[in-house]
C-alpha cells in the first residue's frame, strides 16, 4: 500500500450553511483520506510537510519501528517531506487513527483538521463479508460566528477552562458533518468502526431502546461480541459494534451521546449533562432483510502470562504531571529490556479523568481498582477515571528505541503530560 500525504492549510465549509473556516487538512480533505490497509501488507507513506510549522504524523495504536512512529522526537521540518514505511502485523486487524504529533503542538493541529482514520483488514475476519460497514470518526470543534475556530488565548478565563478540562466544541462532526443521515434496512445488521478523534470529549453512546453488539475495540475484534445499551469511548479509543436495523420500514432513531462526567467541579461545564444527537439512523422503506447468523467466537485473544512479568511500574497521573514531571525529550523516564513483559498500573490522583495512551504497543487490561476486567481485549488507550487505578500487562516483543506514553486529553499531552519508554 502506497499514497501520498500533504498536510497544508485550505479552506472548509465545516458548519452546515455556515462560513467556511481555514482549517489544515490532510489532502485537502477533513478528515483525511481513510487509509484501507491489510495484515501484512508493506506500507509507504510519502508526507509532505505543506504547513509553515513542523508537524509529525503519528500512526496512533499501529505496532510499528519507533522511527516510523511519527512521535516528536522525529519532526518534519516545514516544506519538508517523508517517507513513513512500516509492515502491518499479523493479529492486527482493527480501527486505527492518524495524527500529528509534533512537540507542544498535536492539540493546536489536530483542532485545525488532521486526523484520519486507517482500517487494517483481516484477510480471515470471522464477521460475515455481506454486512455494511460504516465508518464514524467523532470529532468535535468550537467555532467563532465568521466560520473562524474557537482557540481562545491560553491565559484567557476561557483559555484556562480549555487547558484543565481539554477543549470540548459545541458543534459535534461525523466524518466532518454535523448529524448526517446514515440509512440502514429493517432487519440488517451493520458493522460500524468509530473512532473518538476528539481532543478531550468522551461520548457516551446510545441509540435509544436498542442495543449494539460490542465486537471489539482499540486493537480489534474481541473473543466473543458483548450485548450493551451503551458504550463509553475515551478520547482517542476506537470501537467495532454490530448495529440492527430494528426500526419499522420509514422510521428513524438517533445515535446520541448521554452525560459523561470526567471533569474536575471547578471548571465542569454548565451543560455538561445535557444528551447530545450524533446522526440520524433512518430505516429504509424497502422491505425487511431476512435475519445474517452471526458468529458466537470472534476469534482468540491469547492472554499475556501475569507469571512472565519482569517488573511492575507505577506510573502516577497528577494535574498536567506524569510521575510529578512535565516531558523532557532528553529524559528517559522508563528504562525497559526489549523481549521482556511488564505490568504497568497506571494511578489517577487527581479528581478528573485522563485516557492513557501507550505508543506501538498493545497491552491487555488486567484490573481496575483491583477488579478484574470481565474479557480480554487488545488495547493502546484506557481512560483512567478519577481516583481510579488501571492494570495492564505488556509484551515488548520487539521495535527497540524510544517510545511516548501520556494523558490523550491534548491540552494536557501539549503541556507535559508525557513521558518516554526506552526499550533496549
Ligand atoms: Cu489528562
């Protein structure tokens, strides 16, 4: 797989009859292409670099060579160009998101328009060919009455409020329009990939009485599909849910988000639990679709071995702070042998969420608050809520070099809320 990448500025009409907004775009387009890619395929990525500041592109959750990773020790110089070349492993198949990352930056370009989703095809996904596949990356944007962004001056009340809870807009985008209209027959099953591309909204998803299949997340399809009536997604995680067409030939339902309280009391907004419409789900007036079968096995996720852990780590959220640090790109905060798995415990101290993020790894969530998680999956973001304690366990099998872990609310990366693995 090979394609050309150019991250420059452009101008999109975003709000619906609204005035168009200057926005960065990955060619031309937000979001970007979606990169469509298969297990084992060779990857070749020519970026280049059109904006007037240095930018990175990060492969968010894709296993990778560090030097491909896209993280901020390797910037793109402005008007430079690229080639990010990498091999998709075998087992990793899943919904994956690219963005930049360059150093105090990601937040800013990343509200102005680059990111894009990759999907990474199983050559035997076990989920029937026939169903209709939907994609919706979720984003949401703040937005001035000339069309131009709402990026208030970091020492502004306003500016302030954006740094502590990370910037939520008003206006929320599917795939870069506000509630589109998706149409799914009377009996289908669909399967629907979403992606929070968001910069620090958790949605809280619900399709009012009915249910979704929850089939995977983060690093692809689960053992068994999970019945749910409403699902959480943290910043920056992504989901797989198998979605029935149960409405009546001509009715519609719609894809809402409830409250979701991550904030800290003091800056929590006023409207914080209000329930917020997605997208319209319209049932086509053709005829009901006799029932797909579906499988009860997805396929087998091998449980990494708690008895094979070298070393427990303590990784301490505070406010803004990793371990009681902000990032140092020299600094290495985390020494680890390649070959060797970890179990990490990420500790939230503080009285707000933080979605952690562990670059080209995945890791299997073991606990939290000390209660084992109820199935396994793979995952490279967990939100970490208030007071809380995660576990996972980690397998660094191979890529040595340095490697990011951080809070994904992108005010907070922005800020220091970062530290750096080294694997040798
Ligand atoms: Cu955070």
């Amino acid at each position: 797989m090979e394609v050309s990448l150019t991250a420059a500025p452009a101008r999109l009409a975003l709000m619906p009859g609204g005035p168009a907004t200057d926005v960065f775009a990955y060619n031309g387009s937000v979001p970007g292409p979606t990169l469509v890619v298969r297990e084992g395929d060779r990857v070749i990525i020519h970026f280049h670099n059109g904006l007037s500041e240095p930018t990175t592109i990060h492969w968010h959750g894709v296993h990778l060579p560090a030097d491909a990773d896209g993280s901020p020790l390797y910037a793109i110089a402005p008007g430079a160009s690229h080639d990010y070349v990498f091999t998709i492993g075998a087992g990793t198949a899943g919904t994956y998101w690219y963005h930049p990352h360059p150093d105090g930056r990601s937040g800013y370009q990343i509200t102005k328009g680059l990111y894009g989703a990759i999907i990474v095809r199983d050559p035997h996904d076990p989920l029937p060919a026939t169903l209709t596949e939907k994609l919706l990356v979720l984003s949401d944007n703040r937005f001035h009455p000339d069309g131009s962004l709402d990026l208030p001056d970091p020492d502004s009340p306003a500016g302030r409020v954006d740094m502590e809870n990370g910037r939520e807009g008003d206006v929320l985008l599917v795939n870069g329009q506000v509630m589109p209209t998706l149409t799914i027959r009377a009996g289908e099953v669909q399967r629907w990939r979403i992606v929070n591309a968001s910069a620090a909204r958790v949605y809280r998803l619900t399709i009012p009485s009915q249910t979704f299949l929850h089939v995977g997340n983060d690093g692809g399809l689960f053992e068994r599909p999970v019945e749910l009536s409403e699902i959480v997604l943290a910043n920056s995680e992504r989901v797989e849910l198998l979605v029935r067409g149960s409405g009546a030939p001509g009715s519609q339902a719609t894809l809402q988000t409830l409250a979701y309280d991550r904030y800290i009391p003091q800056t929590r907004p006023a409207d914080w639990n209000r329930t917020r419409d997605v997208l319209t789900l319209r049932t086509a007036t053709t005829p009901p679709l006799a029932p797909v079968t579906l499988p009860a096995r997805l396929r087998i996720v091998p449980p990494l071995d708690t008895a094979r852990a070298v070393a427990t780590r303590v990784i301490s959220l505070g406010q803004g702070l990793i371990n009681g640090k902000t990032m140092d790109m020299t600094r290495v905060d985390v020494s680890a042998r390649l070959g060797t798995t970890e179990i990490w415990e990420i500790e939230n101290l503080v009285g707000m969420d933080h979605p952690f993020h562990l670059h080209g790894f995945h890791f299997q969530v073991l606990d939290r608050n000390g209660v084992p998680v109820p199935y396994r999956s793979w995952k490279d973001t967990i939100n970490v809520p208030r007071h809380e304690t995660v576990r996972f366990i980690v397998a660094f099998d191979d890529y040595p070099g340095k490697w990011m872990f951080h809070c994904h609310i992108l005010t907070h990366e922005d800020e220091g809320m970062m530290g750096i693995l080294e694997l040798k």
